[in-house]
C-alpha cells in the first residue's frame, strides 16, 4: 500500500492516540528514536556550538510586582477537572487547521480578585465558555492582552515549548502597563505545561504544525468607570496549527504599505502585546487585502520607517556600502514589539558569524535606493505565529516593488527558518527549548 | 416632619414606583406638573430662540453600510422577555450611585451572524451575564467598541434621550473603522427607547442623576485570526448614574500633563470611539492619581498640544490679543474624539454671540503665556459622563498652573452647563432631546 507524505500526515493526527500508545508500546525503543533523530540532524550541519553564551534574557523571578497585587499563584495548588469521554472534540484532519480554528479539550483559568487578597488557586477544567457580566471591563475598554506560544513535537516524540519565559516576562510588562495585576511567571510556565501535557494528544504529530497555546489575561471588574480593573482572569487556550497564511499560499508575501497609517507611535503602547493594538490594524488590514497584498507594512514618520509587517516583526538582508552583507531590523524604540523570535533571529544570526547584524531604522527610500543598486538580498517577517516568512513585493504609493528573497541562492532566512524549526522540533539539542514530560 | 433635600432624594429614589402611582393617580394633575416646570424655568431666563437653525447633523440614514454587511434588523421585529419579580433588583441608594456601579432590570441584545446572512431580530431580555467563547475577537484583540448616552427624567415627569442619533451616527463610524458590521441607526434607537421605556422606573426622579444609555458591540467569532470578525453581538446595558467623579468632590479638575504619554497619533484611531482607545490610558491615569491629579491632561507633539482630558474634550476660554473673549476647542483633526456634548457646546456658543467661537489649536506654552497675561478665563472638560467640568490646576513639566475657571463672575462654562442641563431635564423644550413615551 502507498500512503502519500500528506495522507500519512492526515492518518497521523487523526489516529494519534492509538499510534503513540503503538510506538510506545510495540515499534520504538528510545535508542530507535535517537537513531532517527541523528538521521535527521545530519541532513544539515550543526552550526550552533553548545559553548555559546546566549544574552541573559529578563527572568521571571525579576518582574517587579505592584505593590498592592497581593498574594501571588502557586503550581503546586493546581485543581484538575478532566473532561467527560462525551466532551472530547474529534481532532481536525491536519490540512484543514488553519490558524487557531480548533481547540484543546481543556483550559486553563486563574482568577484574580484584589478584595479576596490576589491570585486564586489555578484550575485546569474541560474546555467551556466564559460567562461574564456586560459591564466587565474587557468588553468596553478593552482590559485584555495575551501572548502567543507554540508546543511541537519533537522527532523524538517529546514535547518542546520555545521559550515560554520570554513569553511571560513579556506577558508581565504588557499586565503592568494595562493595569492588569502581574504574577509568577514560572508558577504560570508549569501550570501551562501541566495543560499541555494532560492535551497532549493534541500536539500535532507532524513538522508541519504544531500546538499555538494562548494565554490571556482580562479585565472582568464590572463597573463603567475607565479605570483599573480589581478583578481579572488569566486562561490559557490550545489551539492545534498550521500555516499563518492560507494554505496554498506558495511564494513570499505581498505588503501594502501606506503612510496614512500607522500602527504605534512614541508614547503609546506598540511595545506591548496589548489587545488594542490589534483591533485599529483590522480594517488597514481589508485594505491590503483590497489592494492584493497579504499583509500591511506599517510605516512610521516622515522617512516612512518600516516599523512591523502585518503581525510579525521585519528583518532585510542587504550589501552595506563597504560590500558587507547586514542583517537589519528596526530597534526597540518603543514602535516596536520585541518579538520572541526577532530576538531569537538575532542570536542565531551573530552566532553564525558571516553576516553583520544591525538594530536600526530602515526607511521606504533605503528600500528604494538598495533595490536600485541591487544590494537588497532579502525582506523577511518573524514572528511566533508565521515563524519567518518572506517577502516577495511591496506596494507603496503606486509602485510595485519586487524583493529577491526567493531568488538568494545563500539564503539567510531559510537558514534561519530551518536552525529555529530544527531546535523546535528537537532536531537540534538547545537551551531554548522547554521540554515538556 | 422636617425632610431635608438629600434624604428626599434617597426616598424619591428608593419608592419611585410607588410615587410614581400615587402622583399619576392622586395629586398632580398634568397642568400642575406644567406649573412646576415652569416656576422652575424661570428661575433662569431663556436664552435659546425657538427659530434656531441647527447645524445638520449627520443622520442616521446617510449612514454607508459596507456592501457586504447583510440584512438589517428591524424594531418591529423586537421580542421581549421581561424578569420574573424574583429577577429585579432593589434600586440603589442615590447618594451610592457613583458612575456605572448598579445596572437594571434588563437589556437589549442584537446578534450578527454573516453566514446567517446578517443581523437577527433584537431582543430584549432580563439583564444577565453573556456567554462567550474564549477565543472570541474581543478578548483578543479589542474588537469592540461603545457610546454613552444619558436619559434624564425631566421636571415634567417624561424622560429625554440626548440626541442619541448623534451617538448612533458616531457608533456606525466606529463600526466601520473596527471592521464589525453597520447598523440601520433608527431601528437602533428605537429598540433602546423600549428597553428605557421597560426599565423606566430606574430614570432617577432628580436631577442629581440620570440613567446613562451604554450600547456595546463586541466581535465574538471564535478565531484567533486577526481579521474582521464574522460574528458579533451589539447589546445595550442601562445604569443609574450620579456624578463621574467621585462624591464630595468639590471645586475644579486637577490635571496631570505629561508630553512623554500620547493618547492618539495621526493615521490612529483617537477619534473613534473603540475600546482600544481606552485601555493604554489607565496606567496613566494611576499615574495622574499617583501625582495627587484627577485626570489626565493629554498632549500631542513637540509644541505640547492639548487634546482631551480624561475621557472628555476640552474647551478655553480666554481673552485674544482684540480684547475679545473666545472659546476654543481642538478642532477634528484625527487626534480628538467627535463629542456630542462638544458639538452641542459649540453650537449653544454660538447662538449665545457675545463670545468668539472657534476651533483651533491650543497648546501648553499658549495656556502658560494667557495665565501670565491674566487672559486665560476658564478651562473645562465636556463629555456626556462628566457634562462640563471645570479645571483648577494642570501639573505640567514640574509647575502647578492654577486656571481661575471657578474665580469667573461671568461663567460661561456655568452657563452652558445650565442650559444643556435644562435641555436634558426638560425646562427647556429643545430639538436635541429625544422623549421617550
């Protein structure tokens, strides 16, 4: 019998259940599945050395808490309701997942009420509605925010998160500038690997998707004044993935920039993963797609900066003027979010060596005049949900403009692609990955 | 027995049923209710000419649907369900009211479902908590959006709307900005006069209060996607409201005027009234509060423009370089909400004609120079939760301006606040108030 990569695929993920408890219990030894992974992993040369010293990132253990948020949640206090056989979802056939189409069978939720002294107990119960009043903050004054996370499945079938303490350092910045209360963040990474773990079956069985897992964080206070909210809920929810961009989509991604709008500017929040930077980019984002193009490129200021691409950060490889090859992304000056994986994209990169990299502004002239002189290699976005996607055109004040990324024969984004996916799906051993057991 | 003012209010409020039956059956008459209006009317002369001619105002059918928005519903259409005795609430204490604490009996929901084919028949059903998916567009990223309306119960016993066609204009414009469906405005109004009409008893029978109006529409398709949501809910909740700013607040607003945090840029959304606007004001607020100030005094650009303050718009006036007293406000510039009490102040200005009317810019150094100059005269906020409030002091870069709003023998500021309130209560008859029978 000949079963097709894409139908195996699909077999996989509907039948995962009975074929992890068959692996384990009939076909791979552990030492099997090391000898397939060192398979893979010599299909592309190592280049990351484990005596790498990586950036000392914000540690959880560092966020400064308000004062007054009281007392802080503890894994350890964790309740789990599991789900009746009755509420288990069908898993989706794996072409058909889309982005966050599908959820897990369970959640995670932690209440917080400042009268009842902080942070409740976190509960782990089947996936449900949330039942709130009308008048709660999150529906008004958009008291909400959230962060964006993927789980794999590694070659070796273990589970791998990337980075989660990046997230939630990142998730607490974002609660203390909403005026949401602010928590443990290693507390809340083991109470969501407990989550993953318990949905476990849910993590795809394929490098083509993977689990995104999205905690979030609002405001349920319900009173109208614009003010703090003193009570709130964090739940986290998974949701089984494909591809950002639509499935057929082949080639690099098409922008619409145009300097009408613009997304953040300095002394707002565009440095935050708030809900509401997100809801004024939705209509911009119909014009794109008016217009032909996949995504907007949002620009800033009067030399049209380049700020962010769609919901992802943006990267361009060029020839500087002494003919060395720049890797380019805008600084964290504020416009900017500091994405997960731009800071990743940056390590690898000054890791491998050959390139230069470089936070600084780029403007639509630069991009002009480099594409004129030929010295514009690559146009690239990042992020957790489109990993890195790159970027075949632009349109900007009438013109077409055409960007090589996938002409590059030494191609730093499919470099950087493949390094990110193989220490995501266990190929290559780092530090970057939290293995879940 | 002795009564005094507050405790008749606090017992007008708590047996308004009862009062209201023994008024209609046992002691006025409608002609006495007319002799009281009037002996309050003259209290303070008429200054509005019956023969005014408003400016015309946007209606509701000029508004443009987007092509593809469906079906509309229509008022004649609306089902009601009306609370069981055991499901109403006892009426709040007035002196408790504050802003947006207590809510009423019922509310007015109306869904959109695009594959439904568009909007489906409102309901008004007993006031209660709404049932979510928790990847609905709201909680993620801020689709959402609001207005604010007041209904007043006037010294004839009818309750008025202020001109809620305004509001519902202003809601459609919104709606297409955040990419959630238009509405047919009229059908809209309509349906809230029933639910006010239902929930008539909480008008509160003084004119230290008012019911205020807050129709919500919330994107809840369950995607995590970001992009227009194909699902939606537009709901209306009432509330019994005293006061904005808390009780035993005397004397003006102190403000905190800080240039490093921005409200709202060119090519935003600051001048729709989306949930996303209000979120990254709160730790300002804190801030504000932190400063020993009520509000925050919002400034934009390097010359330190005032935009709005708080949640409202701003207004000064001051003697110009002719000798001449002006009132100025910023003028709709993409950073400035379109607020109806703004508008109306403009136009009530207007009419009065001993005072220049004009909408420009103002900035800090402007306000410093005419405070040195002594021809700064008054500075208020305007807004349909605070109506006009006048400002005492801005903290600005390390200096306490004290504005000499509440010092004016000539007020204009009172007097606009007189009329607009004898608009809303009814001792004036005026165009702008819409009467709910």
């Amino acid at each position: 019998m000949v079963i097709r990569s894409k139908e195996l695929c699909r077999r996989v993920l509907e039948n995962q259940h009975k074929l992890i408890q068959f692996l384990q219990m009939r076909l791979c030894s552990n030492q099997k599945i090391q000898e397939l992974a060192k398979y893979e992993e010599d299909d592309f040369p190592r280049t990351i050395s484990s005596s790498i010293k990586y950036a000392v990132q914000p540690q959880p253990n560092q966020i400064q808490h308000q004062q007054d948020v009281g007392q802080q949640f503890k894994y350890s206090d964790i309740s789990v309701r599991l789900a009746g056989p009755h509420q288990l979802q069908p898993k989706p056939d794996v072409d058909d997942l889309a982005f966050g189409k599908y959820f897990t069978d369970h959640m995670l939720k932690i209440q917080y009420h400042r009268r009842l002294g902080g942070w409740l107990k976190p509960e782990i119960t089947p996936f449900e509605n949330l039942v709130l009043h009308p008048a709660a903050k999150v529906f008004h004054y958009a008291v909400e925010l959230f962060e964006g996370i993927k789980a794999y499945r590694g070659v070796d079938g273990r589970i791998r998160v990337f980075r989660p303490e990046m997230n939630m350092a990142r998730m607490n910045l974002t609660a203390y500038r909403s005026g949401l209360p602010t928590f443990d963040a290693e507390e809340m990474v083991k109470s969501m690997a407990r989550l993953i773990s318990i949905d476990s079956e849910w993590v795809p069985h394929t490098e083509s998707a993977s689990l995104y897992i999205r905690p979030t964080l609002i405001g349920i206070e319900p009173t109208l004044g614009v003010a703090s909210s003193e009570s709130a809920l964090m739940y986290t929810i998974l949701s089984p993935v494909g591809p950002y961009f639509k499935p057929g989509h082949k080639g690099g991604l098409t922008l619409y920039a145009d300097p009408k709008y613009v997304r953040a500017w300095p002394g707002g929040c565009g440095d935050r993963k708030m809900g509401s930077n997100y809801a004024p980019t939705i209509h911009v984002q119909k014009e794109a797609q008016a217009h032909g193009c996949h995504q907007v490129l949002w620009l800033y200021g009067e030399d049209h900066q380049l700020t962010e691409v769609g919901v992802m950060n943006i990267f361009m490889v060029y020839v500087n003027e002494d003919g060395v090859k720049e890797l380019i992304t805008p600084p964290l000056n504020g416009l900017i979010l500091p994405g997960i994986t731009r800071d990743s994209i940056i390590q690898l990169a000054k890791e491998l060596g050959d390139v230069r990299v470089r936070e600084d502004v780029i403007t639509m002239p630069m991009v002009k005049k480099l594409l004129q002189k030929g010295r514009l290699l690559e146009l690239f976005g990042s992020g957790t949900a489109a990993v890195i996607s790159p970027i075949e055109r632009i349109h900007y004040l009438g013109e077409q403009l055409h960007i090589p990324t996938l002409e590059q024969e030494d191609s730093l984004s499919k470099y950087l692609l493949k390094t990110l996916t193989d220490i995501q799906y266990g190929k290559l051993d780092h530090p970057w990955a939290y293995v879940i057991d």
